[in-house]
C-alpha cells in the first residue's frame, strides 16, 4: 500500500508539473493572439481610415482600435461588415471610373487618329498600369486640347473682319460656342450665295458672249479667262458696230439734211404754183375774164398737198404711231371769184406716205386748223424745223389713223405730218 501511494504521489507530482508547463505556453500563446488582434484590429482602421480620405465616408469612427478590442469580441459581427461594404464601393466606383477613363481613352485616340483605338478596361484597374494607362490618356487629351485651341484661334483669325467670332466664347460650353460661331456662319453663308449668284451671273454673261466655258470651282481660273477672251472679243465687235452705226447716223443725218432741202424747195414751188394762180385770178378778174371755179376732187394731189396733222400716241413696243385725221377729215379750197372757202375730204386711205417732221418752237399751231377743227393749209417746212422721217398709213379710222413707226426714228407726240407727193 505504501508503494502505491508513492507512485500516486509521483504520478500526481508529474502531472501537476506537466499542467503547470502547459499552462505556461497557453498564457503565452494568449498573449501571442491579443497582440495579433490588436495588430489586425489597427491595420483595418488605418485601412478603413484611408479609405474614407476624400471619399465622402466616416467608416473608420466604428472601425477604431478600441472598438475592435478583443475584450470587445462580441461586438465584431456588426462592425466587421463595415469594411466589407466600403471596400465594396470603393470598388464599384473603380470598375466605374476604369471604364470612363477607357471610354474617354478610345473617344481621344479616335479623334487624335482615324482607327486608333485606346486603352482596355483593365489598364486603369490593374496597380501596375494604372499611373501608365492615366498618364496616356493625359497626353492624349492636352494633344486634342491644343489642336481645338489652334483650330479656334485660326477661326478667330480668319473671322476677323468678317462676323467675327472671340476664342474665349469658343471655349464655352457648346450653346455659347454656336452663338459665337453665328455671325461668321452666316458671313459664310452668305459669302456662297454670293460666290453662286456671281457664278450663274457669269456664266450668263459667258453664254451671252457665246463662249462654252465652265465656271466651277475646279475649272474657275480657265473659265473667267475664257469669259474674259468671249467678252472682249465681243466688246471689239459692239466698237466696231458702233463705229459703223455712228458713220450710218452721219450720213443719215446728210440725206435727212439733203431731203429736208428738196422738201421745203418742192414747198416753196407748192406755194408759189398756188399764188401764181391767185394772182392768174386775179388778174383775169381785173380785166374781165370770166374763169369757172373748179374744186379739186377729193383724195386729190391738190387736196393732199394741203394736208397737216399732229401725232397724238406713239406706241415703240408695237412700233406705230397714231394722227388726227381719219376718213372724215378735210382742208379747204379758196374759191378766189366768191372769196368763200370750199371743204374738200382728204379720202386718206392705206399707203399714202407721210412725211414726218418736228416744227421749230415758233410755229403757232393755230394755223394748221380752223374753228371747227379742220385742216386749213399744209405748213410750209421752215429753216428752224427738224425733218424726223417718212411713213406710210397702215391703218384707217373715222377720225384717226394708223401709221407705221419708222426702225430707229425718233417720233414724238407732237410731231406734224405733211402729205408726201412722191409716194403716189
């Protein structure tokens, strides 16, 4: 019995010293894990801390050492969460904004060049690429920048003067730019319409000269020098006829000089027939010859010789022009035995020819007409009055008449017309 207790005893001894062995490396390996507890618990507030750093969040003021204490171990199911959650958005807002920037990337690379394409979607998420990818997209977007700064301060520079646009408008957002880029949109707008009003003008004015020449844009220089040769070409020729026309008026105004002269000679010896005749009256009168008055015949030479009308319309678009007497009109015939005045009817018809003159400013219409309104003797052609042309009548009315306007004759309303005798 004493041999067994002394083993009880030594088995107790043993196993009280291998409790208290183990005991010590449990407390050690207690403190071991308070200390990595602590360590954890600060690395998630410094990291929840430097997540919440300009982000808009307050995550770190629930995620504190202290409240993450392991005395405090109860409570981690609520707090640890947290840093899930903000982890997650923070993530959320990078996939976001790594698209964005690669969107803005292709955007950039397209306009810098035609089929150039930009950055993947994993470049601006991935550590490694991300500064390279962003500083990239930097260069890219100072590069598209500068060259709308030239482009603006080129269009500034040509629209100077001319509607005139502000490079500080330009920069605005777009509505701002549009209402800035107005007046010389429309300085463009309506310096075509000029550009294609002067085109069709100046190929009308080549088709005119008879050139077949082209005035496009293409072919503009060629087609204004060929329009230019056409055009003086027929300057020449309008000179040339105007020399010609010139000389032609010259000897017109000779012949017109010339047939005024014959004229008032063939009037003067009208008028001197007719007084030697009144004189043969009266001389046989005074010595008792007895002589029968015989009126002349109406539409005679004699009645026409004494015909004087007025032009009273001129018509150049239809090229006639009208007088005032017609088929009732008539002139006198003095019976030189009775003194009296007999009324003879010119009977006007179609083809008698009118010579058409222009009384100097002292011929008193007065006498052409009597009372009534007839025709009392032809007026002789004065030195003073200007010969215009001759006509013949076309047209008969009752108390008007019709005549043919004469090419190039210069007839005006209130011009005579005196009976033409070589025309019948």
């Amino acid at each position: 019995m004493k041999v067994l207790n002394i083993i009880l005893s030594i088995f107790i001894f043993l196993f009280a010293a291998a409790s208290a062995v183990c005991s010590y490396f449990l407390f050690e390996k207690r403190a071991q894990f308070v200390k990595g507890h602590e360590k954890m618990a600060k690395a998630i507030y410094e990291t929840s801390k430097a997540l919440d750093q300009n982000s808009g969040t307050d995550y770190a003021k629930d995620l504190t050492t202290e409240v993450l204490a392991h005395e405090k171990y109860a409570d981690l199911d609520s707090k640890l969460p947290k840093i899930s959650t903000q982890g997650k958005n923070i993530i959320s807002q990078r996939d976001f904004m790594a698209d964005s920037l690669a969107k803005i990337d292709n955007a950039l690379s397209s306009d810098l060049k035609r089929g150039m394409s930009g950055s993947d979607v994993s470049s601006f998420m991935m550590i490694d690429k991300y500064d390279s990818s962003t500083a990239a997209v930097g260069r890219k977007l100072n590069s598209v920048l500068s060259r709308r700064n030239d482009a603006y301060a080129e269009i500034a520079r040509i629209a100077k003067g001319r509607g005139g646009v502000n490079v500080v408008d330009l920069k605005e957002k777009d509505n701002n730019a549009r209402n800035a880029l107005r007046p010389f949109s429309d300085f463009i707008s309506k310096t075509v319409d000029n550009s294609n009003s002067y085109r069709n003008a100046l190929s009308e004015i080549a088709r005119i000269a008879g050139a077949r020449v082209s005035v496009s844009d293409s072919s503009r220089d060629t087609g204004i020098k060929n329009v230019k040769a056409a055009v003086s070409k027929k300057i020449g020729e309008v000179n040339s006829l105007a020399k010609e026309l010139a000389k032609a008026k010259r000897e017109i105004a000779g012949l017109n000089r010339s047939v005024k002269a014959k004229e008032s000679q063939r009037l003067a010896a009208v008028k001197a027939k007719a007084e030697t005749a009144e004189k043969l009256a009266a001389l046989r009168k005074s010595i008792g010859v007895s002589e029968e008055f015989v009126a002349w015949k109406p539409g005679s030479e004699a009645a026409l010789s004494r015909l004087c009308g007025k032009i009273i319309g001129v018509s150049k678009e239809y090229g006639y022009f009208v007088i005032d007497l017609g088929e009732k009109s008539v002139v006198y015939q003095k019976d030189a035995k009775t003194g009296e005045s007999v009324k003879i009817c010119l009977n006007l018809a179609s083809g008698i020819e009118l010579m058409i003159v222009r009384p100097s400013s002292d011929v008193n219409p007065a006498t052409w007409y009597n009372a009534d309104g007839a025709v009392l003797n032809s007026t002789e052609l004065a030195a003073k009055d200007e010969y215009i042309a001759s006509s013949k009548i076309v047209k008969v009315g009752e108390k008007e008449s019709v005549v043919d306007l004469p090419a190039g004759a210069d007839v005006k309303v209130g011009d005579i017309v005196l009976y033409k005798a070589e025309a019948r």
